[in-house]
C-alpha cells in the first residue's frame, strides 16, 4: 500500500475554522485527521500541501517514520508544523487500524477503561451574569455533564479589578450554590494574569472547592506556571500551549503542576501524545488533554483515553457546537448521565469518517475565529458579530 494524496477540507463551524485532512492511498482504504488551529486554519491548509511530498509515495503502514520525516526534514516550525505532523500521523493509524479491523487504541496496548469522564466547555454561550451561567450550566448538566470548565473573568488581563473580581466570584459562587460539590468546576484562567495575581487570585477563589486553576499566568516560561501551581491552593492545570514534549520534562523537573494537558494535535499526534503520559505516569502526574477543534480530534483523545491508564478526564465542545456540527462525522461520543462519563469509539481506525457533502455546505469563513479579548466573548459567536 502506498500513499498517493492527500486532501484537505476546511469547514466554519460558526466561532472558529476547523481544517480535517484526508491520506489517500492506491487502495479504497483511506484515513483522516484534523489540524484545527484557531485563527491559522487556511496557513496550516497551505502547509499541510507543501509538506505533503514527504509522506506521499511512503507505505503508510510506517506511521512513525512517516512522522518522523515530516518534522526532521526541514527546521521545526513550531505548531503549525505539528499539527502538519499530527495530522498525517493521524491519519496514517486510522488506515492501519482500518486495514487490521481494530480501532487505533488496540494498537497501543489495548483498552484500560470501557469509558472517561467528560468535562463540559463552550457551554455558557450567555451573557456573564451569575444567573446567565447558571441556566448555561443546567443545559450542560441536563446533557449528561458532572463537571464543566469556565473562565469567568471577562476582559482581566495581567492584574483585575477588585469589581471584576467581584463579579467572577460571584458567577462561580452561584454556580456551585446551585450545584452542589458533586459538581466539578474547572477554571479556564486563558494565560491571563502575572504569576503573583494568579497565585492571589486562586486564593480569592480556593474556598469555592474548584478542581483545577487551568494556564494560571503566562505561556513564556514553563517553570512559571510550576511557581503558581506551588503557592496554589488549588490544583493546577496546563501545557495546551506546548508544542514539545520537552516542555513538560520542565514541568516534571520543577514540580507543583500534576495535571497536564497536552494537545495531541499541536503536539504531533499519537505517538508524542503517549510519551507525555509516560512521562507524566514516571512522575505521578495525570493527563487531560486540551481539545477545541473538532469531532475528529476529539475521537483522537478518545482513542489515547482508552489505553492510558493515567488520563483524567476529558474536555468536550462538541454538544454545544451548532447542531449541524454533529453530522459531518459518523461518531459522536454518547455522554452517561449516572456518571458523566464519554463512550470510547469502537469502529476500526479512529472509528468515525467525514460526511464531506455537510462540509462543503459550511465553507471557511475569515471572519470565524476566537478572541478572548473582545467583549462578550463567552457566546462564541465569532467575530462575524462585530
């Protein structure tokens, strides 16, 4: 079998792009991957055909030297260039796993769990009031959810106001009044404050039981989010944002930071997904990888979910995309409402395939990208709404 092509479909999804890719081969049996990337989706389009020379003609069987010659060929370019990577790889297991009748996971050791708690985000599409995110939060509880993400904070950047603080609290406190404590709540903080108001901040927050302070302070340095997580309170969450598998050896070696979030796509796809965890599970750290792009990536997390032992829980926008969303794939995770718990996929490969006549209805729209810096970003409505 080799690879002869490789096609690229990029698709508005209302608030953002999503970009999904598809590895022919000179049989009928085909893969595919995503390389969603917010605000770069018709530059990583462009890369993924300028780098496509280096896995066509290869044996797609060779998934890890096919990897391994897009990002070594030529000098690294960041996440761009790996998603590039992580795309083809993808979509290189998805034909291996479709060629030997087995989902993607039974190749990397088998299955540890029969499913994973799924945290709710994209939910509290609402203006940001406390009583706006509580009936958000009833419609995320109602589909299923025991547990939801959310950044309360508005426009706060580097330092917030006493007022400002005023009102995240008061959203958070509203919703766990409503809720209860069997309800996780995770808090997105968007690399938004300096190291020392995240610490203060977290504090301000600790006695409303959240399960995690997510991307405290800012992305520059890895060891900064370490000095956050030791003064925290609350658990600290991140590493959306790293494109190496290095950066989390750095979180490893400073400490403090037990739950990382790799983004397998960002990061390279599978195989660099999989070593994060091993690196994590060496230093008794969990995994729950960032997912914001689309249905495939998603199931992308949901195959590494199922064969590694120490991943967490999982991130899941998809039952608060537009509705159409829901048919440009074949698969969609079940969610179970006794538990919260997502379904692992079971169909060979990735165990879902594109329905390209949905997504040639929803063409790229330039003007669909996400931006925590503009008012009212929290109802994801893209920046056609300017």
């Amino acid at each position: 079998m080799k690879i002869t092509g490789i096609e690229t479909y990029s698709v508005s999804a209302g608030w953002k792009n999503w970009l999904f890719i598809k590895v022919l081969t000179d049989t009928d049996v085909y893969g595919i991957g995503e390389a969603t990337i917010n605000g770069f989706i018709k530059t990583t389009e462009a890369a993924v055909h300028e780098l496509k020379h280096f896995a066509i003609g290869r044996d797609p069987f060779e998934v890890t030297a096919i990897a391994t010659k897009i990002i070594g060929s030529i000098q690294d370019a960041g996440h761009i260039h790996r998603m590039v990577m992580g795309a083809i790889e993808v979509a290189c297991w998805d034909i291996l796993g479709k060629s030997l009748g087995v989902p993607i996971y039974q190749l990397l050791g088998g299955k540890v769990r029969e499913s994973i708690e799924g945290y709710a985000n994209g939910w509290y599409r609402a203006e940001r009031t406390p009583e706006s995110f509580v009936e958000a939060a009833e419609n995320a509880v109602s589909k299923g959810f025991h547990a939801v993400k959310i950044d309360p904070f508005g426009l706060a950047k580097h330092f917030i106001t006493e007022a400002e603080l005023g009102e995240a609290y008061g959203i958070l406190k509203a919703i766990r009044e409503r809720f209860g404590p069997s309800l996780k709540i995770m808090i997105d903080v968007h690399s938004r404050f300096a190291p020392a108001e995240g610490v203060r901040v977290a504090r301000m927050m600790q006695d409303l039981d959240l399960f995690w302070w997510e991307e405290p302070t800012s992305p520059e340095r890895e060891v900064l989010s370490n000095e956050v997580a030791r003064q925290s309170m609350i658990r600290v969450a991140t590493g959306e944002q790293f494109d190496k598998i290095g950066k989390f050896f750095t979180l490893a070696i400073e400490g403090g930071v037990s739950i990382w979030q790799p983004e397998p796509m960002s990061l390279g796809g599978i195989k660099n997904t999989m070593a994060v965890a091993h690196i994590a599970e060496a230093n008794g750290c969990w995994i729950a990888p960032h997912q914001s792009g689309g249905p495939v990536a998603t199931a992308v997390c949901l195959q590494l979910a199922a064969c590694i032992p120490n991943y967490l829980i999982q991130e899941h926008f998809d039952p608060f995309n537009e509705e159409w969303t829901q048919d440009i794939v074949t698969w969609h995770p079940t969610i179970n409402p006794a538990n919260g718990h997502l379904s692992l996929p079971t169909a060979p490969g990735l165990g879902l395939d594109l329905n390209l006549d949905v997504i040639k209805e929803h063409p790229y729209d330039p003007n669909a990208y996400f931006d925590t810096n503009q008012p009212g970003w929290e109802k994801r409505l893209g920046q056609r709404a300017k």
